[in-house]
C-alpha cells in the first residue's frame, strides 16, 4: 500500500543543510538523498508559519486562501462590526480556534481529499477527524513549552507518535518538527544548539528508515522533508507600532486590542514572523474608504528612512502594487495569465529584468538565484487578499519589527520576502526528474499525484516528476 509521509522541519536553513550534508554530519539524509533527490524551493511571502503551511495543505498561496499573515485586519469588517469575529485576528494566543474557519472554504484540504491521513502538531487540520489529529490535545503544551524554553522533546513526541501511526493503515502522514525554528529564536538560528538539533533529526529519521525497511514498506512510501521558511539572525529591533505612532496615528495592535473598547483607531500594525508587517490605514472617517497612497506617501517616505525597512509595497488605484527600495521603484499587476512588471527608476529587486509580461514559471527561474526569489509572485497573491494591508514592509536583514510585547526576545526572525527566508529545502528518497527547482505549492499536487488523486479545485503548484 502506498504512503506518503510529509515532514515539516519548521525553520530548517538550506545552507545550514549544506554544510552538515558537506561535512557528513547527517549520514542518514545523505542515504536518502543519494537515492533520492534534494532540491531548493522557494516558500511564500509571509514566510511565516501558518500561511507557509498552505502550499502543503491546501495547493494555493496564502493570500489565495484569504491568509495573509499571522496576525491581519479586515477592515470592511472592522467598519461594519469591530467587535465582530472576522474584525482582526492574531493565530498566536486564543484566536487561534479560528485558523480552520479562516480558510476560503472554496479550496479542498489535503486532509479532505485523502481520507486515511493523520496530522501531527499541525494547527491546519480542516477535513480531519478529531482522531485523527494525534496531537489535538497535547500540541498546547507542547508548543507553549518549545515557544518559551526552546525544549525539543515536540520533536521526539512528534516521532514517537509518527511510529505508532505508521503500524495503523494510514496513508497520509504530516509531521511537524517545531524544534529547530522555536529554538532558532531563541538562541540565534546558526547556534551550536540549533545544529544540534538537525543532528537530532537525522537521527530519528534514521530510525524511521530502518523500521519501514523492517516491515518491507520503504520502496511504496514517499518521504518528503522541507521547511515552511528559513531565518536569519535578529540584533535590531525596530518598533512598527511606535514609528505610526509617531506619524501622528492611533494605532491598533496585538496585544493591546482591548483598547477598541474606549478609543477609535486610524490604523492598524499587524507583524508576521517579525521581518514582515501589514499596516491599515484608515481614509478620513471611515476604514471603509478606499486607500489613496498620495495621503500616506509621508509614511512611506519615513519608513524608507529606517535601515530596519527593507521593501515597501502599497496598492495602487489600477489594481497593482508598487515597489519601492532605496534601490528603485516599479509596479507590478497580475493580468491572469501573466505578470506584469514595469520597473520605474532602477529595479527595487536589483533583478535587472526589462518592462514586459512574464509567466509565473519565467519568474521563478530568472529570479531564484537573487536575493529576493520570486518575490513578484508572491507580491501579488499576497495582495489578492482582502485581508492584505493597504501598505506591506518587509524588514531589512538583521532587523525585525517588534520590540516592546515580544517575550522572548527574538534571536533570529523570518517573514520577509529575502532569500534567507524564502528558500527551504525540498528534499525526497525518490528522484524529481521535472526540475532542480521548485515551490513549495509544487508539494501538493506532487503527493496527489503519486497517490493517484485528483486535485478537486484550482492550484497554484505544478506536479513534481517524481519516480
Ligand atoms: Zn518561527
């Protein structure tokens, strides 16, 4: 019978990877590979748990789901009722009972076109019986203890849970391993301690090699390891709410949203794994008005100023995004089919790429080996949300965007549209003949394919050759 077991080490860093590979230091990954394959992929903007986990999941890009970030503002909704449930949510803390019902309901889970699957401290459990969700109870503690201690016994619980599943007739397995990334921010994402655990790793997934060889199933199963996002290291903390603030605004965030009860608001600051944020701006009286870059320019100007800012993206009245960089500006529009790229002094990216249509695929190659891969892309299903903020910043290398309410303090961040957070592993013990590089929305339709199911509804990935 085949199977498929999907194993998510959240928060692995491909040069990380590399270099112990290189150095022989993950013998049993270096076995599989040999056989197998390992290729880069890129992740989305936000590269943030949560969104990332919905090329996996669900075959479409997070803003395509109507997911745009950890934390997000709607604000049609917020005009209407702000004290009503789609108003504003953050995935961290309570509101994270939501995450399922969040979803666009129009799009089919993995867990709900296999039917035979089990999911192991993963929160996007939408079409999974309760049962089958083996850690519905002890992923609270569980994270909690890996959020604040960087403990790693979520990854031991997560194989140990994986072994005994694997002696019932599952098909579908995903299992998250949450060590690397808690730890990472902890302690810095290149520390001994973080090496430690990809070692740790290797390890267990040694033992699972050898117990499916055991039981004679290793040559029907597919095993696919990757990452939802990279990291890098944080030293500077650039406080967003504070800087809005200072622009004269009555900023709305997490986690002082009780104040909506006593004090209206004209924009809102939501950060997504710290090096990425949605800001909302309210346009004269009303959030339900259209926003008018002209009236925020002053705001885009100030945050350019800052060595903390990155990349600035913001509507533009024609249904684009503008770009800007201190290296340039340019808009892109999604016209369907193609990608519309219009570079208006310099390249913002650096990409030297002429004004003209492109293909999603042309973006992906002629971007992957810089340091903003596929950002075009992922620009404009960021923005197909309405969810999305009127303004979006991705935070320079070194810095994130959170200060005063950020317990522990972040040693290493990730969300931003850089290379170090956008590229993950993609590894597999069968070889991918199609292409050396890939999306991760590219994992979905991969695994449906090799279990000879039909994607019910539209994707955004493309099927891996996989033999
Ligand atoms: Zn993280």
């Amino acid at each position: 019978m085949k199977k498929v077991i999907f194993l998510l080490l959240d928060g692995a860093r491909c040069d990380i990877l590399n270099t112990l590979l290189t150095q022989d230091e993950l013998p049993n990954l270096k076995g599989l590979i040999s056989n197998g394959s390992y290729v880069e992929a890129t992740s989305v903007f936000p590269s943030t748990t949560g969104p990332a986990y919905s090329p996996f999941l669900i075959g479409r890009f997070p803003g395509h789901v109507n997911l745009p970030g950890i934390r997000w503002f709607n604000k049609s909704s917020y005009s209407r009722n702000k004290f009503g449930y789609e108003s504003h949510r953050s995935y961290v803390g309570l509101e994270s009972k939501f995450f399922n019902q969040d979803l666009k309901k129009a799009y089919k889970t993995i867990f709900e076109l296999i039917p035979n699957s089990v999911s192991i401290f993963n929160e996007m459990t939408r079409g999974l019986k309760a049962y089958r969700d083996l850690t519905k109870y002890s992923k609270i503690f569980y994270k909690l203890s890996s959020h604040f201690t960087g403990s790693s016994s979520i990854d031991k619980a997560a194989f140990n849970k994986l072994e005994k599943s694997l002696k019932r007739n599952n098909i579908f397995h995903f299992c998250c391993l949450y060590g690397i990334d808690s730890k990472s921010h902890l302690v810095g994402s290149d520390s001994a301690e973080v090496v430690k655990l990809y070692k740790e790793f290797d390890t267990s997934l040694g033992k699972l090699i050898a117990n499916l060889k055991l039981n004679k199933s290793y040559d029907d199963t597919l095993i696919l390891i990757s990452s939802d996002h990279g990291h890098s290291n944080t030293s500077k903390h650039f406080d967003l709410v504070n800087f809005i603030q200072s622009k004269g605004k009555s900023v709305f965030h997490y986690p002082m949203i009780h104040q909506k009860i006593y004090k209206d608001f004209d924009a809102a600051v939501m950060v997504s794994g710290n090096s990425m944020a949605h800001i909302y701006l309210k346009n004269g009286d009303s959030w339900s008005h259209p926003y008018v870059q002209n009236d925020h320019n002053n705001i885009i100007n100030g945050l350019l100023l800052h060595d903390a800012i990155d990349i600035v993206l913001s509507k533009n009245l024609k249904g684009g995004v503008n770009i800007i960089s201190r290296n340039g500006k340019a808009i892109v529009k999604d016209q369907e089919s193609s990608i519309y790229y219009q570079p208006l002094e310099n390249d913002p990216f650096n990409y030297s790429l002429p004004e003209g249509h492109y293909t999603y695929n042309d973006i992906l190659e002629r971007t992957f080996n810089t340091t903003y891969p596929d950002s075009l892309t992922q620009i404009l299903q960021l923005f197909n949300s309405n969810r999305c903020g009127d303004i979006v910043v991705s935070a320079s290398n070194g810095w994130d965007l959170r200060d005063k309410f950020e317990y522990p303090e972040h040693k290493s961040s990730h969300g931003s549209l850089m290379a170090q957070h956008m590229k993950v592993p993609l590894i597999s013990n069968r070889k991918i003949t199609s292409k050396a590089i890939a999306r991760t929305v590219d994992v979905f339709p991969t695994i449906l394919d090799f279990l000879n199911i039909s994607a019910v509804n539209k994707i955004d990935g493309q099927s891996l050759n996989i033999y």
